[in-house]
C-alpha cells in the first residue's frame, strides 16, 4: 500500500508526539507500541488502565427511513432489517442493551464479528449502533446497505474517534468526563453529553478486563484523549499489546480465528445465537449451524497452553499421536500468563480438555495442553 | 575489532572462533524478548545462512550467521533468562560462538562506523 493511501486517525497526530512506533493496519496508520513497550503496555491494562485508539474501526449507525419513533414497534422493524444477516437476537436486545454478533454467509462462514447495540432511550428507537471491524467494514457496510433495501439508512461514524478504556481502574478515569459510568452494567451503551457534545459510551472492550468504548467527536479527541492520559493510572497502549491481550482472553481475532470457512458453532461461538434464532433458523447458514449445534462440529477452537518456553505462531500444524489434527490460528507470548499460549482448531475427537498434543514450531515437535478459555479470567462488570 | 551486518548481527573474532550476537538496534526494534532458539552444538552454519531464532511477544525473527563454520557453543544462558537480550545485547547476552571456516569473510562485514552510517539510512 503506498504511503498516500494510508488513512489516520483523529488521534495520529498524537500518537507520533507520544513516541509510538507506528505501521499501517487495515489501511490506517496506527500505534503499535509506545517507549513502553508490549510486555508493560499489557500489564499496565490489567493492573490500571490501557488507553486504545481504535477509530480505525467502523462505528455506524443505521436508521429506519421513515425516521426515528419510539417504543419496541420501531426497534423491531430495524432489528428485522439486519437478523436476515446475522444470528443473534437483535429484537429481543432490551434498551441500551449491546450485543456480539457475527455476519454470516450462506454456508454459515463468518463474514465479520461485530457489536450491535439497541439506543438506551425511548426518543431513539428504529436505530441500531453497530460497530464492525476495520479490515471488514467497507463489505459489512456495503451487505448492511443491500438488506435495507431502502428502508434504512447507513450512516457511518468512522470519521470520530473511538477510544477504548481498558482495566480495572477505567471507570473511576471515565466518571471523571461522564457521570453515572459506574452504574452501566457489562454490555450496554448509552448517550452522553459532555462539553457540549454528544459521545456514546459502551461498556465493553476487547482485552477481557473492565472498560468502555467511547465514540467521541475527532475536533475534541486529541484534547479529551491528552486530559484522560494525564491521570497517573492512564497510559497509551498499541496494537501490539491490544492482540497479546485479547489473546489471553481467549477471544477471537478476525481473519485469524475466525473467517468465512468457520462457523460460529466452531469457533465456539454459539452461545451469540439465542433461543428465539435458533427455533426459526431464519439466519444465513442456518442449515449447517442447526445441524452442527445437534450433532457436534467436526472441528472446534481450542486453547493450548505450551510446557516450554517456545512460543507457537499462527500456522503452527497441531499433532497428536503423529497425525495432523488441526492448526494455530493465533499464538505468541502471555505477558499475564507469563507463557506461551495460543488457539487453533482441533478436530472433535481430540478437542476434549486436557488432551495432550504438540505443535509444530520450526518442524520440531512442541508439547502443549489443551485447555479451557480464557486464559486469564475475564473480569467484567457485570453489575 | 567488531564487525557488524545488514541484518543486525555483530560478531568479534579471536583467533578461528568468532562470537555472535544481535546488535542494541535489532533488540530495540524486536521489543520484548520472550525465547531465543539457538544453534545447536557441531551444527553447521553458512554466511547470512539462518542461525537462530528470536522470539517477541508479537513475532518471529531469523537470526542470521555472520561467517561460515560450525558453532562450537552456544549461550544457554538466554533459555532461561531471554531478556537479557534486551539488557545486554552486545555484551553478556552473546548468542553463540563459530569455528571459522574462512576467516576472509569478515571482510565482506562492516565495521562500527560502517554500520551507523548504515542504520541512520534506515
């Protein structure tokens, strides 16, 4: 990708009068580490808290075209628009409430996982936050448009900035900006208004600790973003701590872990198809997840915890009893777990926890154990 | 005198045995090591053949052999304890050390001043 055609952030700026150690990810020029470096950016988000730009992302908000109304009449006719895409129970989201879904295609593969969220007040019914992933968004938005049909609008927010608050001290730094973040249980969203302007605050994050996702406008991110790093427990954290992080929480990284050969009930994902879903199987794919969540699927992402000190990469073939029984999608080193770790797809037969296998580091054979996710406990506020 | 390559390497020869280590630049960029794989005793290594491995928290990198020879020790010491390679990397933290095969090859190396001309055009 040539140099022009990399985007920026509202906060790149920023991030080169921090000293981070910039590349382009997903066509955005991004912070991958600052002075601080991987191992302590990671700590730092789990004993205070990591601060995040991931305005790379795709934030949007789609809106019936008859114009927003209130109640539960106009959420359910925007839920219906974008179930025809995704599994999970849009409709029965309650006010405020968020969602982790995935677009699906014919063959139940995962086109993108992404967040949904139902607006938290009554004036804003018959529109939906959705926030996609920054490699996929330019498709999601483009499938998200084609099910309107024209009767809804895509209105994309990926032109503010998106900051992620990430630790057990996130919300005492919030509540500094936005009162009652204490209260927001795991998984909602709300409006606020601060300084004038309108930010959303989300109660979610990518790193398995406490945190939120705050859509802020870009003219005042870079003064916002400065104030919240100049509270002592606040530091910037890269991209490069954001994967270690996630990986050790155990969840999945598009395009790695999970892509459009996976099925949710493969990725061990099902648990994002709720009931009502389920009973009408009326999602892409419905036919191979139905019968995957009857009869078991073939293969299954596990955890594998390696017993030397050689981390396994993406790729890594996975053995047992010398037969290939599957592959690495993600691995390296857990600065929490202080240890190689890594998730991949066994196939069903030896996904059983505990179950000895090796992975193939450099053609040598490294001893691993499968092992139950997350790696690190989640710690979630859930209220 | 030491000599250094365009792949970070340095490298200090006394008599036929040379001892090979990454430069303070290549730790810097690498970050936080995690593992080092190194060479295994009576192996054979080539010039700008791979040698070792060096592992971060986020990847994978070659290490490559300065000259050719056969390594006759490696410094076991980074197995247990990788970060010295960010610590020290052009001192304690020496990777392995090479039986030349032919000690002439150096000259195809740089040297200090060679190599921080070199790294201020990247």
């Amino acid at each position: 990708m040539s140099a022009a055609a990399v985007k920026s952030t509202p906060l790149t700026a920023l991030h080169r009068n921090l000293g981070a150690r910039m590349a382009p990810f997903a066509g955005y020029d991004m912070p991958i580490q600052y002075a601080d470096g991987v191992m302590k950016e990671h700590l730092w988000t789990r004993g205070r808290c990591g601060l995040f730009d991931v305005s790379h992302m795709g934030p949007a908000f789609l809106s019936l075209a008859e114009g927003v109304g209130t109640g539960d009449a106009a959420h359910h006719r925007v839920a219906a628009i974008v179930e025809r895409l995704v599994p999970a129970d849009i409709r029965g989201l309650k006010p405020g409430q968020i969602r982790y879904t995935m677009l699906l295609n014919a063959d139940g593969g995962i086109i993108d996982d992404l967040m949904i969220a139902r607006p938290s007040t009554d004036d804003l019914q018959g529109v939906l936050y959705i926030v996609a992933n920054a490699g996929c968004k330019e498709q999601d938005f483009a499938l998200i448009e084609e099910a309107c049909a024209g009767a809804a609008r895509l209105d994309r927010a990926d032109d503010r900035a998106l900051v992620a608050l990430q630790g057990p001290d996130a919300a005492d730094v919030l509540v500094n900006w936005v009162k009652g973040v204490k209260e927001m249980p795991f998984m909602s969203h709300k409006r606020a208004l601060v300084q004038g302007e309108e930010w959303l605050v989300a109660r979610c994050g990518y790193t398995g600790e406490d945190g939120f996702e705050v859509l802020i406008p870009a003219g005042s991110a870079p003064g916002v973003v400065k104030s919240m790093l100049s509270h002592a427990h606040v530091r910037p954290i890269g991209l490069g701590a954001r994967d270690s992080l996630r990986l050790e929480a155990g969840l999945c990284l598009y395009g790695h872990d999970i892509d459009t050969t996976t099925s949710p009930v493969e990725a061990g994902l099902a648990w994002t198809i709720q009931k009502r879903r389920r009973e009408a199987g009326d999602f892409p794919g419905a036919a191979r997840i139905l019968r995957e969540l009857s009869e078991g699927p073939a293969r299954q992402r596990v955890g594998f915890r390696l017993l030397d000190r050689a981390p396994a990469r993406e790729g890594a073939r996975v053995m047992a009893g010398g037969a290939e029984v599957g592959q690495v999608t993600s691995g390296g080193f857990g600065p929490s777990v202080n240890g190689p770790i890594a998730m991949g797809y066994v196939s069903a037969a030896v996904a059983g926890a505990h179950a000895l296998v090796e992975l193939m580091v450099r053609d040598q054979p490294r001893a691993a154990e499968i092992v139950e996710m997350p790696f690190v406990p989640h710690r979630y506020h859930r209220g | 005198m030491r000599r250094f390559t365009k792949e970070h390497e340095w490298v200090d020869v006394e008599g036929d045995v040379a001892t090979v280590g990454i430069t303070a630049y290549a730790a810097e960029q690498l970050g936080d090591i995690v593992y080092v794989d190194l060479p295994k005793v009576g192996s054979a290594v080539t010039q700008m053949g791979p040698m070792a491995v060096v592992e971060s928290v986020k990847a994978a990198s070659d290490v490559y052999a300065p000259l050719t020879g056969e390594i006759v020790a490696a410094n076991e010491s980074l197995s247990s304890a990788p970060e010295k390679v960010n610590e020290t990397p052009e001192g304690e933290a020496w990777f392995a050390k090479i039986k030349l095969k032919a000690v002439g090859e150096l000259d195809a190396l740089m040297d200090a001043d060679a190599y921080n001309a070199f790294l201020k055009t990247l």
